[in-house]
C-alpha cells in the first residue's frame, strides 16, 4: 500500500481524532463505531508506513508524521469543500471565520466583538466554539478553528510545543480577583486574606492539569471546601450572589456580573495574572478576516482601559 490508497473518509477520520484527542470522541462525532474509526487510523499508518498517532492514558496524539499528514490532509479537505461549494453554485465563504474562546471569554470579549461587526454592517460570517485549552489547541491544529482566544498564566509559554510555532497575539492583561456576595465581611473591607479565606465554601468547576479547579484561588493552603460545582462562570458568579460561596473571577467580566457580587483583592500572596491572547496557525492558507480581529482589539484595549 502507498499514499494512492489514502481515502477521504481516512483523511475525515485523521482530522476528527486529531481535533477531538481521542478515538471514542472522534467515532460520537462522525456517527461511527471507535472500531472504525481505529481501522480507519490503522489503514492510513499502513498506507503512509508511519505511526500517526502516539496513544497514551485518556488520549492520542500526533506524532510528527502525523501531523505532516494532518497539514496536506486539512488542505485537501479544504479544496474539496470548495469545489463543491463551486459546483453547486454555492458562494463562495471567504468571509466565514472559526473562532474559539475560553468560557469566560465568550460573555463579554467574544459577545462584544460580534455585536461591533453587525454595527459596522460587516460582511463577516462568524462560527464560534467554547473550550479548553487543549481542545482549542487541537482545533487550530486540525484545521476546525481559524482563530482562539486563550488565556495562560505566567511565564505565558506558547500553548503547544507542536511545529510549525503558533502566532500568539496578546490582547489584554488582567489580574484574577475574589467575587464575593456583596453583604459579606470580604466586600465590606475590600479585601481578602488568603488564609482567612482558606475554609470558605467554594464555587469551582473541573479545569486543565494546570487548573485542575477553575474558581478555586491558586495555592490555597489545605484542601478547598467545594460547595457547588458548575462550569458555566456566569452561573458561578449568580451563585456567589445567593451567598452560596465564593470564587475567583477577573474583573473583565465585570459589564455581566449579576449584582450582589462584588470582587476584592486577595492579600497575603502574590497576586495572579492572566493574559488573553488571540492565537492562531500561522501557515493556514486563508487569513483570518481583519474585522473580527480589529474588533476583538478593540474590546479587550476598552477592558485594558
């Protein structure tokens, strides 16, 4: 066997393991059995005679074939929508962009963009997807998102280690703060003492193995008392409200917090920074429409502000 014997449905199925991180979210995906999609992956390291994906615990990976592969892979899946698109007479979509976001993001970054962009009365068709890092990350590797909106902390390194490099773009810096009910002893002072705050009940939701608790301050001493668990911050933020517990937000979010919410500084260790950066592939053929990008800009330069 040799590259002639690649098919499309291979090709699919390369893109769809790489976007998704695993074969049982790759098969739920595309509607086929994780039996299928694995003879699927095995035909093309047959037809390609390299090992496409490295498996490990909870996940598959491109190995460095692997994602030469992906790269033409998603090219070629590219042309052919647009041949077809062509053939059926269909316009052409140079104005569509893919853009992923962070969950906190979406409220007011992602919102506030795309409501600039009908403002200006552009033509720009706008897709969004909300994830984690590591799923955004795939995203953009695989070909599914254009653009994304990711945040890190420091030393900020780049998100993947993957070649070619992706182009990080800082937006915005913003320090991650307490949101506290707006009648408790924390917003009456301002402030927070970081081991005074240690034992209260916590509003947090699952994050990366770098946050393995979003809503949870970072190096709280002893073990974290989780009251409610929710993923949505928006949720989190009108629990803080009921006076059901506390978590950490930034102050970004602050054109949506509901009220009775207030946010305070946590004193007693070294305050937390976040950056949001717009990230993208940068040897992708198309280029990311400037007015998405030029709204985000200016938003988070307004949140800066």
């Amino acid at each position: 066997m040799g590259m002639a014997d690649v098919t499309l449905v291979g090709l699919r199925v390369l893109r769809e393991v790489a976007d998704r991180g695993t074969f049982t979210a790759a098969a739920h995906s595309l509607g086929y059995t994780q039996s299928a999609v694995s003879r699927q992956v095995a035909a093309l390291e047959q037809a390609t005679g390299a090992r496409l994906f490295d498996r490990f615990p909870g996940g598959v990976r491109p190995t460095g074939a692997g994602r030469a592969l992906l790269r033409h892979a998603v090219a070629a899946l590219d042309a052919l929508e647009a041949a077809d698109r062509e053939l059926r007479g269909v316009q052409d979509p140079a104005s569509l962009v893919k853009l992923g976001y962070f969950p906190a993001a979406g409220a007011v970054l992602v919102a506030d963009a795309l409501t600039a962009l009908r403002r200006e009365g552009s033509r720009v068709r706008v897709t969004t997807r909300e994830g984690s890092t590591p799923a955004l990350v795939r995203a953009l590797r695989s070909g599914t998102l254009d653009l994304a909106l990711l945040t890190s902390r420091p030393p900020h390194r780049s998100p993947d280690t993957d070649a070619p490099p992706l182009h990080v773009e800082p937006l915005l810096e913003t320090r991650l703060a307490l949101a506290v009910p707006a009648d408790s002893r924390f917003a009456d002072r301002g402030t927070a003492d970081v081991e005074d705050i240690a034992a209260q009940p916590w509003i947090a939701g699952p994050g990366g193995a770098g946050d393995p608790l979003l809503g949870v301050w970072p190096g709280l001493p002893g073990r974290p008392r989780i009251a409610h668990t929710a993923r949505d911050w928006l949720t989190k933020l009108h629990l803080v409200a009921s006076g059901a517990g506390i978590t950490t937000a930034t102050p970004a979010l602050l054109p949506v917090v509901p009220p009775g919410v207030r946010f305070v500084e946590v004193t007693g260790v070294a305050e937390e920074v976040r950056r949001i950066s717009l990230v993208s592939l940068p040897d992708r053929g198309t280029v990311p429409p400037a007015a998405l990008v030029n709204a985000l800009r200016a938003r988070a330069a307004t949140l800066a502000g």
